[in-house]
C-alpha cells in the first residue's frame, strides 16, 4: 500500500531536548499525514518520546544505516577554528540526504522533507501539502542569499524525484562534495539542481519574490508550519535579540511583529 504524502525529518540526542519535543508535540496535535523519524544518535534518549506524544508509527535509529556509517568515517571533522565552520560539516548536513534515501521510508506518490526544528500551528494533511506541490520538486529559493533554504522540499517519487535523490546522495557518498567551496545540504542540493534539464518543468521554487533569508515563514509553507531557523529563534529567552537583528535576517512576519517594515 502506498500513501499519497509521507513527511521524513531527523534530530540527534541533543536535537530532541532542543527543539524535537516540541515538534513532536505540535505533531501529536495537527499531524494527520504520514511522520518517518529518523534519530541521529547511538545513544538511547533518556526520555521516549512516546512517554510525551502519541506513538510514532514509523520509526529509525539512522545511525544504523551503515552507507552512513560508512560516509561518517571519511567526513572530515568539523573545524570550529574557521568563521563558517558550518558549511563545511558535511557529517552534519548530509545525515538529512542519507535518511531520505532510507529503504525503511514507507512508499508514496510524494516525500516531503520537514526540519524538525519546525512546529506545525494548524491541521498538517495531505490534502494541504499537495497545494504545495505543484511540480515534481518543490524547494525554497532565496532570491538575497547565496543559497536555497531546504527546510522543507517535496519530491515526487516518480523518476525525477527519485533521481534527484539518489544524485544527491551519491555526491556525499562518493566523495565528490570535497570538490566544492561549501559541503552543506542547501549548497549540495542547488549543485545537483543545475544539472537537470529543463528545470522550469521540474522544479517548482515556493518562496519566489520573497526577500531576505528566513523565507519558510513568508512562503505558503508558513500558514501552518513555523520555522525556528537558527540559534536565536529556538532561545525564548532571545526574543529581543531576536528584535535587534537586520532586516534580511528577518522574515515579513517577524518584521511585523516587531513593529518594523522591510527597507
């Protein structure tokens, strides 16, 4: 049997207790699609999550996954010495493409990626998320940042979608990501993008025209599902740094909120 949507994401050990809970939370009261969830970590969370939410049906400890045990041997560690040490923590990132390309995700018409550092504020059906897919892979561009925002991108699991994967992969699996400047799955993913012909038949971008960096909350994606992007927005107590911060950093919704207007 097949779903029409099933929606994968992923936190390690620490995720959890930072922001994976609530996302569970959120989901156990608006989640009606199908949730794979994949745990970064060997080591067992101290709390299971069924104690706080409903069970999830499906499941993974993708540390088991052994093309990623694999990949991790080989990645370079990540060197907090350098001022953008994170776009070249390819051990970090690339856990996200070894999990949508899990044989254990259940099979459907249409795979969604959600970062579980999101929190769904309405009913999340699959009736809902075909809105948001309109051509076999739609992503989040941002027309002010060097990169796409790949919080969330749906794949059709038909030959395009199910290609785009498996290239994906197969950049980190083969070591080809070390020929390029940046080794995150936002720089790894425009790469891959560009060697499709045709791309206006394939790829459908969700956030086209919307300004500055945290587009996920201004897209359609944002009526039902929050983005907590970055260290600042998942720190309650932030809120006023948060308030500080330059317009492109910001998203419509946040400049709203506090009282600013896009310059």
């Amino acid at each position: 049997m097949s779903n029409d949507v099933v929606v994968v994401t992923s936190f390690s050990r620490a995720g959890y207790a930072q922001y994976g809970a609530e996302f569970l939370r959120s989901w156990d009261k608006y989640g009606e699609s199908e949730l794979c969830v994949f745990y970064e970590d060997s080591t067992p969370l101290s709390t299971k999550f069924e104690d706080t939410v409903t069970p999830i049906r499906w499941w993974f400890n993708l540390m088991k996954d052994q093309s990623l045990i694999d990949f991790l041997k080989t990645a370079p560690a990540e060197d907090k010495d350098k001022e953008i040490h994170w776009k070249a923590n390819a051990g970090k990132f690339a856990r996200k493409v070894f999990a949508l390309n899990s044989q254990h995700i259940p099979r459907s018409t249409w795979r969604i990626w959600l970062d579980a550092d999101t929190i769904a504020t309405q009913p999340i059906t699959d009736e809902w998320l075909l809105t948001l897919c309109v051509k076999p892979i739609n992503y989040l561009g941002r027309q002010d940042a060097p990169t796409s925002e790949c919080g969330f991108v749906a794949y059709k699991m038909d030959a395009a979608g199910a290609l785009f994967l498996t290239r994906f992969k197969a950049v980190y699996q083969t070591g080809e990501y070390l020929s390029y400047p940046e080794w995150h799955d936002s720089y790894i993913f425009d790469r891959v993008m560009e060697e499709f012909e045709e791309p206006e038949k394939l790829f459908h971008n969700l956030s086209e025209g919307l300004r500055g960096l945290h587009v996920f909350d201004d897209s359609p994606i944002g009526a039902r599902l929050q983005h907590k992007k970055g260290p600042l927005r998942k720190d309650a107590n932030a809120m006023a740094k948060l308030a500080t911060m330059p317009d492109y950093y910001l998203s419509n919704q946040e400049l709203s909120r506090f009282g600013r207007v896009r310059a």
